[in-house]
C-alpha cells in the first residue's frame, strides 16, 4: 500500500477511533448529557475544540514510539481520572468554565491514539505532511462530534448507544481494511 493510502486511511481511522473512545468515556461519565443542555453547549464545544486541536497537534509532531505512545496513554488516562474526580466532588454541577476543561481532558485520547495509529501505520511525515495530517485530523474529529451531537440532539437524547456502535463499527471495518491491504502489498 502506497505511503499515500496509508496516510489517508491513518487520519481517518484514527479521528474516528478516537471520537468514539471520547464519546464513549463522556457517555459513561454523563458529561454527554449536557450536549441537550443549550447553556452549556459554549463552554462544552469550547472544550472539546480546543482540546481536539491540542492533542491532535501533540499526536502529530511529537516522535512516534514505544516511550511516547506509553506516555501519551499515561497522560490521557490521568486527566480522565482527574476529570472523573471533578465530577465526583461537584456532584455534576459546576461552573461552565468546569465543563470546558472537563471536556479539554476528556479529548486527551487523540493524543496516544494518534501517536499509535502514526507508529502502526509507519507514517513518518516531513513538516508539510505533519501539517496536513494535524489539520485534517482535527476538522474531521470536530465535525463527526457536531454532527454526532447534531442527530443526538434532534432525536431526543435517546441515541447515543446507536451512534456510538456506529461509529466503532465504521472504525474496526477500516482498521480491518488496512490490515488486508497493508498484507496483500507486501
């Protein structure tokens, strides 16, 4: 498989496996709840951009082995149990500035994720492709979470569960699908 495909199928494998390791978290945590809840959309989508970007970039420029994928799963499994312990002491209700850097945390999957997905699929890029592979990334990841969050809302905060099995279905086929084509080309 050329470096290209492999380029291509990396971003979209690992911005979809990422936004359903997030929303999976969110949903067992109960912060997806608060998506319906319009005075808390701002400070909630705030979040979730700005740490989408953040880690994003993180899992784009930073070198891609053993050590940093083990630190990157290290961080992200912190700020999710220090995000955890914020809404444990404030019983879920909190100040919107909470709810945005819960939601900051909670994005912190991008970051081993991509550094995996960049390790696995052998995407060694030069400063362009690292640019066009953290932009990508992040506009797809924040718009499959608005339009996950879109059809959330319009069905009445009742299809989570569905979407969720969606969306890690669309990413095991695809991981499924450059295994294959990974193996046929060598």
């Amino acid at each position: 498989m050329s470096k290209r495909y492999r380029s291509i199928l990396g971003v979209i494998f690992s911005t979809i496996f990422s936004v359903s390791i997030f929303l999976s978290l969110s949903y067992l945590m109960n912060i997806i709840f608060l998506i319906g809840d319009n005075p808390q959309l701002i400070p909630l989508f705030s979040g979730i951009v700005l740490g989408t970007i953040t880690f994003v970039f993180l899992g784009s420029f930073i070198k891609s082995d053993w050590n940093t994928i083990l630190g990157g799963a290290i961080i992200s499994i912190a700020l999710y149990i220090i995000s955890y312990i914020i809404l444990l002491t404030f019983h879920n209700v909190f100040q919107d500035y909470w709810l945005a850097i819960i939601s900051f945390m909670l994005t912190s999957t991008f970051l081993p994720v991509m550094l995996s997905v960049r390790f696995y699929f052998n995407l060694e890029f030069n400063k362009i492709q690292k640019i066009i592979f953290f932009l990508s990334s992040s506009i797809l990841a924040i718009i499959l979470t608005f339009i996950i969050a879109i059809y959330y809302i319009s069905s009445g905060q009742t299809s989570m569960p569905q979407e969720l099995i969606s969306v890690d279905t669309i990413s095991i086929i695809l991981l499924f699908i450059y295994v294959i084509m990974d193996h046929d080309s060598k």
